[in-house]
C-alpha cells in the first residue's frame, strides 16, 4: 500500500509485464471482482462477466494467442467478457425470446459496461500496490479465445486484465499533450496536425532510446504510420466472429 | 478529499445526478483530463479525445437528446468520443491514406480506450469528492450528437461524463452477487437462472421501495424483462450513423 493518493497513482501509471512469484491472495482476487461489480453500469444492465483463467494449459494458450508469453507466466489472468446472454436466458425462462441484446445499441453498452469494469479493477489492483497488464493482445483471435473459455452466444471477450506483484519499474510512457486530446465544444484537432506533433515526437523517441537499446526507438508518428495498414488475418476476422456470436446483425 | 482508500471508494460508488451551484475549478478540470490521458491504451494508440460542452445551448440540446434534464444543470459535461481520426489524418499528411481504422477490430480498440478512460476519470473526480455520472443517454440520437460536436468521420461519441459538487446522497444499488458474473476458466452461468435470482430480485425489490416511493418498485429480472423488447427509433439506427463515420465497413 502506497501513501499516494488516488490521481497521483493514477498519473504515475505504468504497465506491469513481469510478475514476482509470490500468487495474488484470493481474497484481494475477491475484493478485486467486489470493485468490477461495484463498477458504473448503463442501465442497471450489468452487461459483463469476467473469468479467472487459473488452469496453466488454457493460460498457454492464451499466451501464443496473445503472442505474450508472459500471460502464462505468473500473475492472476482475468478475461473480461462482454455478456448480453445472461439476459437472454433470463427472458427465455420468462418465456420471452424476442429481443434486441444482440444489436449494436446493446451489444456496444455490454462493450462499455465491461470496460469500464477493467479500468475500475485495474484503479483498484494498483492501489494495492500490484501491477497490471491491460490485455488487448487476447483478441488476436477470437474464434479460439471463444471455444478456450466456452463462451456461449452474446457474450465477447473484451480484454485481458493480468494482475501480480511488481518485478519491473517500467519508464513513464508519455502521453500525447492536452491540446491534442481535449477540445471544448466542438472537435477540433489543430491542422496541419504533424508538425504540431514534433515536439511530442522527440519527447517518444527519447522514451523508446532510455527504455531499450534492443528495441525500436521510434517517434510517436512514425509508429501511427506503420499500424495503419496492419491488420493481422485473424484481426480482420472480428466482424465475422461477431455475427457468430450473435452481434451486430441490427 | 476523504480519507477513504481507493478501494472502499470504489465500492461505495453510486451515481450523482444532482450537482450544486460551484463550479468545478479550471485546475481540476485539466487534473481529470490528465488522468483520461494517463489511463492504458491499445498499442500505444491513445485512441480517444474528450469534449468539454460548456456552451449552454448546446448542453441543452444534448439533455434533450438524453432526456435527462440534470444534463444541462450544474456540473461540468464532458462527451468522451472514440477517434481514428487523428491516426488518419496523420497519415494522410505523411502521404499514407490506405488504412484498417475503421475495421471493426480498430473502432473497438477505440471504444475500449474510449471507456477506460472515462472510468479513469470517473475515479479520479470521485477521489476529490466529486459526484459523477456515465451518460449512456446521449446516445439516443447518435446523428444528432455528432452534428452538434462537429465529429468528423472515424470518431464516434461513446459516453458522456458529468462531474460537479454533490447535491444528494442515493443510496448504494445493489449489484448482481459475485457468482452469477466471476467463473473460472469457462463461462458457466447457473440454469436454471431465474430461480437463484430470487433473493437478488427481493434485494432490488427493497432498494427501489426505500429509495422513491413515487417510481417503479421492480426486480432486477423483470427490469431485464421488460428491456428485452425495447429499442428507440433513433437507437435501432445506431449501426447505420457508425457506418456514416466509417465505421465497421470490415
């Protein structure tokens, strides 16, 4: 426990990738899913649940889906899941089938209530001084990730959320400045908007040049650049899997 | 600021809907829009811009569209919009417009960055005794909200965020027990639900008879009930206004 406040904490966020050996208690796994539940919900929907993947095998597997072989390593692994089916089979034992819980509206409002519950767990989990790893990386495929954790119709996997003791103290990464970010009553990004960037730029190449010699060190509109045409085959599968799911079809 | 921890904060979250008439300081404005910026992001994308709606007019007609007149009130409004946009135009300027930002897989990395960090903001604002609340709502016309923030294409508005000084004291609603939202390594929703909802049904049942006696006294089952079937007009067109943006065409 730090004597930091809770915005200090959160401005000194970092992302933990290695874990110590030492397991997560679970009665801070309890405490963690009590503030998830807790968690700012549209419409009283409570429209996610969320997964302990504790078993090794499914925590490999996981991990090459990821293509992050620290997922299987320690560190308790959540997998939040978007989750409309629950209500479906509420209706359904009340003898109503006819619903909308697959179409966007809903579908996007499980999306948010799920998210909202991640970040809310990740607040808590660091104020307890462990360290977390947000993982976007889960959905390289979710076809497999689905039959991994048998998730039934209207539900999705959202993110990842794996969470242990600290063994890094990882830079700062910097954020792009306010004015970027922030607009007051219209959108209104500056233009031309690159050499606006190049101040920022500097200040992300430098960040990358401290952190690993072995590693890219590239400016922040260099990166943007290379990932705009990227879009791994099984990426570009994620509507399809939706549709499977039963999502966005309205 | 309380002396409460993160965590029992969290737990003793409840929305605020009533705010009074103090302003919420410029210095903490720019705090909170610091921690939005500060909060975990897909790929180091920042995908997300905030909106502060300080122009009465249009904070009026965004209440509207919610139908939640406390929009409009005291308090500071922010509209949090998932952006592909800035990607884009940075690079259209490095002469690169062949891109995968409006791909399905793209806009739900927004979304998720989007959400994260209004819960992140949430938090943050809570933790300075703030009173908050997630706005869904203002997604009941998406169109209509994109013409008034001037949203160009590939962006999308996700959740509004109010803030001010408290004005009410709700009581704490009762959420779903941990068993019907935590598994562990498959999705395994007990069934027959409806029956082990019992005792949650009468909890919420209480909850709604203590807190206003002139609204709805309902269980949670009935309410899910009873949304199965609803869509509003303007709701049902979600899907077609994220294609209008470009988004979701792959």
């Amino acid at each position: 426990m730090t004597a930091k406040s809770t915005i200090e904490q959160q401005l000194d966020h970092r992302t933990i990738r290695a874990f110590t050996k030492q397991p997560v208690a679970p009665a801070i796994i309890e405490q963690l899913v009590s503030v998830a539940r807790h968690t700012a919900t549209s419409n009283f929907q409570q429209a996610f649940s969320v997964i302990s993947v504790t078993d090794p095998a499914k925590k490999e597997q996981i991990a090459a889906i990821a293509k992050q072989p620290y997922v299987a390593a320690n560190g308790h692994l959540f997998v939040f899941v978007a989750d409309q089916h629950r209500d479906q089979q509420i209706g359904a034992e009340m003898g109503k089938t006819e619903n909308h819980l697959g179409g966007t509206d809903r579908f996007l409002q499980a999306w948010s209530d799920t998210t909202l519950a991640v970040q809310n767990t990740e607040v808590a989990a660091e104020s307890l001084g462990l360290g977390t790893v947000i993982l976007g990386s889960i959905l390289n495929d979710t076809q497999q990730l689905i039959d991994i954790l048998a998730l039934p119709q209207l539900t999705f996997p959202v993110l990842g959320l794996a969470i242990g003791w600290p063994d890094q103290k990882p830079q700062l990464k910097p954020r792009l400045p306010e004015r970027f970010v922030h607009f007051e009553n219209t959108y209104q990004l500056p233009a031309p908007l690159r050499p606006q960037l190049a101040e920022y730029d500097a200040v992300v190449h430098q960040y990358y040049d401290l952190r690993d010699t072995n590693r890219r060190v590239d400016t922040f509109t260099n990166q943007v650049k290379a990932r705009l045409a990227l879009q791994p085959e099984k990426r570009a599968e994620m509507l399809t899997v939706l549709h499977r799911q039963g999502f966005l079809l309205e």
